[in-house]
C-alpha cells in the first residue's frame, strides 16, 4: 500500500512538471491559438465522458490541442478526440497535449486527414470529490498551410552552440536493413535506426526514406524517449534525374518529376522553401544508370536561392572517392561560383543502422557539424541557412573547424559576407582542433591556393593566413589534412562582396 501510494504521488509531481512545462511552451508561441474552450465540471460529472463541441474550416492540415485544468484534491480529468465521423484517440491522463496531422500523431491518436465540421474534445472524469469544481481550457491551433514540424513540444537543448548529426540514413520505411531475430534481413525499424545514432553521441539525424513519409509517425512516437538526439523530419526525394534530401517537412510532397527541369521540380521545391525548410542536393557526381537509377543529379535550371544546402561528401561513395567527381564538390563549386551562399554538409545514406562499424557509409560518417541558438529543428535549419557549419569526414567528436575573415574596419565569421575592395588584404583565421602535424589549404572560388598552404603544428591552432583581394574572388573556404594527408575537415566559406 505505501508503495502504491509513492508511485500515485509520482504520477501527480509528474502530471504537475509537465503542465508546467506546456504552460511554458505554448507562452513562447508566436500564433494565437485558433479557439479557446473552458468549461468545468463538478461532483455530477464523476464517472461519466463529456463531448465538448468546436468546428475547424476546411483545408487544415495539423491540429495540435493543449488542455489544463485544476488538479485540486486528486482531480482528473482524461482527455480523447472525436471527428466528424469517428475516434481519433485517447491518452487518458498521460498527456496534456497531442498533435494530430494528415501525416503523423502524437502517439495514441490516429493521423490522417483532419475534415471539415464538428469535432468534440472527448472528456472522462475518473475522479473529483463532492463540493469540488474543477475548471478547464483546450487552446487549439491548427495549420492550413505547411509549416515545419517540432516532434517535440521544447528544444532538446536550449543552449547555443556547436551541434553533430548526420542528414542521410535510411529505415525499412524504405531500403534499410538490419538483422532480424533469425540473423536474415528486415526492413530495420525506425528505433534500431534512432538507437544506432544515439550510441553514436550524435545531437540530431535526419532520417531520409525515399520519397514516403510514413518514418514521420516513429519520429513523433521516438521523440519524447530519445529526448537527447534531435529527430529531424526529413526524406529523399528520389526522382529519375537526381536525388534530393528534404528537411523540416512531413507533409506529402510530389516527387513524380518526369523531365530534368525546374518547371518539374518546382511544385516539391517551392513547397519546402515557403514553408522555411531546406532542399539539399545528395550524391550530385554519382553516375546514374542500372546500378544506381537518377542518383546523380541533372536538373540545372534551378532558379538561385531555391537549393540551401548540397551534399559534399556521401558516406556510401567515400570508399571510392572522398575529393572526386562522385562526390557533390562540382556542383557545390558551381553554385558558389554563380554566386550563391550554399552551406556544404555530409550525410552517411547509412542502409544498415551501423551493424558494422568498420563500413564507411555508417551512421555519423561522415558528421556535420551546425552552430545553433538551441537544439531544436528550426534552429538546426536556421543554422544551416547561416552557412556556420562545417564537414567532420571521419565523424571524430574532437576535430573542429572554425573560419574568420578580417580587414582593418570589419571582422565576419563563416557563413557571413564581409565587404573588401579589389586589393584589400584581408586576414583568414582558421581555428583548428584535432589535426596536429597536418596541414590546411585554402580554396579560392573553388580552386586551391597552394601558396597559402599552413602547417598545423599543434593539437589546437589558430592559424592566419594573409591574402589580398583580387576582382574575381567571391569566396573562400578551407580544408584540413591529417598527418598523413587524409582529408578530415571541411569549412563553409566567407563570403566577399566588392
């Protein structure tokens, strides 16, 4: 009996922190909710389900309900969802909030589309003594247009800093396998995937299945137990002319691009940049033919500020090449030299949950590395639209890069522009962890400067290298070799403009 009272007094402390919590979360809300219902209920409501009535417009596309009450003297009030036509779901008095959306639901509710009309909070009272009232609020939001998606109702960390994840791996939602119980391949489930990544010390992953986005549901249900690795909504858009990662969207987006042409792509494109998300060019320099069907890519009318990211280094072609052709340097180069502001990043396609470490294409090889305001996912697509980022080849948490660019009247860090004259001489500061007894390289609008070539004599250097502007430099970025002149890092640049 003590027993089971320490575990009800844990259960309230619990309900107590977490109202508190969402309280906190919906203050910081930048929209106000859609509707507001209050009500109480008494001694008469003991033991009975009372629907509690309120219409949504058509077109919406997610609705997330955060409900409080008065939990005086052992109060309960458990919480479920009615549509138009049938049961949604039910959480009892486990959650205070849930979000449903034509894609993925909190868990306990049902996704799917969200109709027009009359729906009803649904409301059971297991519990409230004689002469006690206890009053009720349900704020309402909803989405009609698309928006990015938090799987978490708070950031995983709310302090800024430098954050390590991977952007391309692969479930059984599309072609990823592990070992099944027999030792033969299964479609991997979403949780050996998220628990590979998290053993891996890594802040957040990106899980990229192919063109679908039923992983969106496991990432919601996974969220809230692997509360230290950020779950970003993500997928590969898989198309016979390229393949492109996606990220911070779960809604359906059109994939079928019949012709190598922006007119083609655009109707998935324009959708993910209005929202806020990011579009990213994945293994551009691959060969696309039986062996790999559209991996490399080939739409080259795509209008400026429409592709945010592009993936320099591709885990499952690192074996063959880390500097070559098969890998997104070109089309990178080319986009930076057409004078857009691209961030580089590295995904590993991992396919089999890292059952083998020793394989190159594994979760976190190669790492990304993101300087964020918080661990959440719009600060992680902020932070990639920054340009502060850079490539860690072999995912090693003790390498770091960091790139500064000064004259006499301003100094700017990696991803920003600086404003320099033909002529100025401008000082590169390039902070390096890691790499002693290598050596880093400038690169120049896409070529390298041998003569700016620096040794790095110790384990942490700040090494400065002087240059002077000239009229076709735009940008510049820097890579780091090991002692044995293996590629390690990789910076994003600093921008010029004249």
């Amino acid at each position: 009996m003590k027993q089971s009272r320490i575990v009800c007094a844990l259960l309230i402390l619990f309900q107590f922190i977490s109202v508190k919590t969402n309280a906190q979360y919906q203050s910081e809300l930048s929209s106000k909710p859609f509707l507001t219902l209050k009500g109480s209920v008494d001694r008469k409501s003991f033991q009975t389900y009372l629907e509690v009535p309120f219409a949504i417009p058509d077109n919406v596309k997610r609705m997330t309900v955060y409900f409080t009450y008065n939990r005086n003297q052992r109060t309960t009030i458990d919480l479920g969802i009615l549509d138009p036509e049938k049961f949604r779901g039910w959480s009892g008095g486990t959650r205070d909030s849930f979000t449903i959306s034509d894609q993925d639901a909190t868990p306990g509710y049902l996704a799917g589309a969200l109709p027009a009309g009359q729906w009803k909070l649904l409301l059971g009272i297991p519990n409230i003594k004689e002469n006690v009232k206890a009053n009720y609020e349900a704020k309402i939001y909803i989405d009609t247009d698309y928006k990015i998606t938090e799987f978490y109702d708070r950031p995983i960390n709310t302090k800024p800093g430098w954050y390590r994840g991977d952007f391309h791996m692969h479930s059984g939602n599309s072609d990823g396998k592990c070992k099944a119980q027999s030792g033969l391949d299964a479609p991997c489930p979403v949780f050996k995937v998220v628990e590979a990544a998290a053993n891996k010390s890594l802040d957040f992953i990106a899980l990229t299945d192919h063109n679908t986005n039923s992983h969106a549901e496991a990432l919601r249900e996974l969220q809230p137990y692997f509360n230290q690795i950020l779950l970003v909504p993500g997928r590969e858009i898989t198309t016979f002319y390229g393949h492109s990662n996606v990220f911070g969207l779960t809604d359906f987006l059109d994939f079928r691009t019949l012709k190598p042409s922006y007119s083609e792509s655009k109707k998935w494109m324009d959708i993910v940049n209005q929202a806020g998300g990011i579009v990213s060019i994945n293994h551009a320099g691959v060969p696309s033919g039986e062996n790999c069907m559209g991996c490399g890519w080939q739409i080259n009318d795509i209008p400026k500020n429409v592709i945010s990211t592009v993936e320099i280094l591709n885990g499952g072609s690192m074996n063959m090449s880390l500097e070559g052709k098969i890998q997104g340097w070109d089309l990178w180069h080319k986009l930076l030299n057409e004078g857009q502001h691209i961030t580089a990043i590295g995904g590993s396609d991992d396919h089999r949950s890292s059952e083998n470490s020793a394989t190159i294409d594994n979760i976190g090889r190669p790492t990304t590395v993101i300087f964020m305001k918080e661990l959440s996912v719009n600060a992680l697509l902020a932070g990639l639209k920054s340009g502060k980022a850079f490539v860690d080849v072999e995912g090693t948490p003790d390498r770091f890069i960091d790139v500064f660019a000064a004259n006499t009247s301003e100094k700017i860090e990696m991803g920003s522009t600086l404003k320099a004259k033909i002529a100025d001489l401008i000082t590169i500061s390039i902070i390096v962890k890691g790499a002693q007894n290598g050596k880093v390289e400038l690169v120049v609008n896409g070529k390298v400067e041998n003569q700016f070539t620096k040794n790095i004599p110790t384990n942490e250097a700040n090494v400065e290298i002087n240059y002077k502007i000239d009229k076709n430099n735009t940008h510049i970025y820097a890579k780091v070799y090991d002692d044995k002149n293996n590629l390690i890092l990789v910076s994003n640049p600093v921008y010029f403009e004249k």
